[in-house]
C-alpha cells in the first residue's frame, strides 16, 4: 500500500458548515477514507494556509475517485492526492532508474555516443 497525502481546503459553505455545527473531522475523514479502503494514519489543521492536510495508507488507483468524492460534497475549494515516498524507498527506485536509464537509447544520443555504448 502507498502513502498518500491529501490535501483539501473548505469552500465558503464548508466553513460556514463547520462553524454553524462544528464537529469531529477526524471521525469523518476516517469513515470516508474507509469506503475507499483507505486507513487516516494522520490530520491536521494548516492554520496559516486554512487547509486540512492527511496523510493516508491505501492503493493510489483510488485518488480519482476520492477526490471527485471529496468535491462532489459541494465542501470544498480544492482536493489533492498525491503519492508520497520515504527516502528508503526514494533511494531504492533512484537504483532502478539508474538501471532503467542505462537501458533506454534515447532520441536525443548521437551516433558517438551510441557507438561508445556499444563498446
């Protein structure tokens, strides 16, 4: 399962919302990341920036649908999936591009520059 950051912002009638009837996001963000068979590790609150940031655990073939979701609730100005990597496994696929690169015969390599391949 990947890590997946998400980040939202409220909208005018999300605030409007929360404040008439505030109540428990986490509670919610965990029922709605469960249908989706994602687990909340982690929110917060970005005060400066007024954006809820999560970090979740799931399979990234849901981000679409999660964020459609999450703006079809009419809540919200924006929401962003994004995939996030621990430097262990930044450094273990860094390797394998390396490898990948090696094998790659780009457009832009020049006919020296293949032969001393070859050699």
């Amino acid at each position: 399962m990947a890590l997946i950051l998400v980040k939202t912002r409220y909208n005018s009638e999300g605030f409007r919302g929360i404040a008439n009837d505030p109540s428990d996001r986490r509670a919610a963000s965990e029922a709605g990341f469960a249908a989706a068979n994602w687990q909340l590790r982690d929110m917060y609150f970005l005060p400066s920036s007024s954006e809820w940031l999560m970090i979740v655990e799931g399979d990234p073939e849901n981000m679409v649908a999660m964020e459609v979701s999450i703006m079809s609730s009419g809540a919200f100005e924006y929401a962003h999936c994004e995939v996030i990597v621990t430097p262990e496994s930044f450094l273990t696929q860094t390797q394998r591009a390396g490898e990948l690169a090696a094998k790659y015969d780009a457009p832009n390599r020049d006919e020296i520059d293949r032969v001393l391949l070859d050699d």
